[in-house]
C-alpha cells in the first residue's frame, strides 16, 4: 500500500486547535505520534510553568499562544517532509513501472526480429540479458 500525501491546511487547523488529542491526530497522520507526543508534553509543562510564573491573564495567554505555535512549527515541518518523501517513493514507483512496461515492449520486439529472422538466437539471448537486468 503506498503512502498518500497529507493535507497541510488540514494538519494546520488540527495543530491550531488548542487540544492534545487533535494534535497528537495531526502528528499521528504523518507518523510522528512518539515524537509529536513528546512534544505536547513538554509545551503541557511549559504551559504550566509559564501560568505558575506569570499573573493570571499573562500567564494563560502566553500558555495558549505557546500550546499552540510550538507544535504548529513541527507540525508544519514535518508534513512538509512527508508529503516530499510520499512524492519521491510515488515518482520511484511509477519510474519502476514504466521501466518495466518499457523492457516488456523491448523483449516483445526482440521476439518478432528473432521470429522474423532478423537476429540470431545468441543475438537475441545476449540483448534479452541486458533488458532483464
């Protein structure tokens, strides 16, 4: 099964939402819930440090703010690395077909020069050898 891109805008708006769980969903989609859910936590106890040491509206709005750029930032880098590694395998693969479709058309023809006489039989083992390779 290969691998399809993810949606930024929509990885965004989970990282955007002030909530664990809908980040550690945004983390979980690219496959970096470990590190994602590192990360959540630590910015929990940033947040909670932050509202020990600040009176009341600095410190909840700075936790907010901090809750949710921290996790937007490796959110963001890391779909961005999905999506580019997701693209570089899907390219490899359809190169790989491509290739292949190519070497079948290419034995096919080598097959009628054969049948047609065109080429001998070590002729025609020895191309067929490079093409199977």
């Amino acid at each position: 099964m290969s691998k399809k891109q993810v949606d930024l805008t929509g990885q965004i708006i989970l990282g955007a939402i002030p909530s664990f769980i809908t980040q550690l969903i945004a983390f979980y989609r690219i496959g970096k819930i470990k590190d994602g859910g590192l990360i959540i936590l630590g910015v929990f106890g940033g947040a909670i440090g932050l509202q020990l040491l600040l009176p009341f509206p600095y410190g909840i709005i700075s936790a907010i703010i901090i809750s949710v750029a921290i996790p937007i930032n490796y959110i963001i880098k890391w779909t961005r690395l999905y999506n580019n590694d997701t693209k570089q395998t899907q390219l490899r693969d359809s190169k790989e077909k491509t290739d292949k479709k190519q070497n079948e058309k290419s034995l096919k023809i080598l097959k009628e020069r054969l049948a047609k006489g065109e080429i001998t039989k070590e002729e025609y083992d020895e191309l067929k050898k490079e093409f199977e390779q």
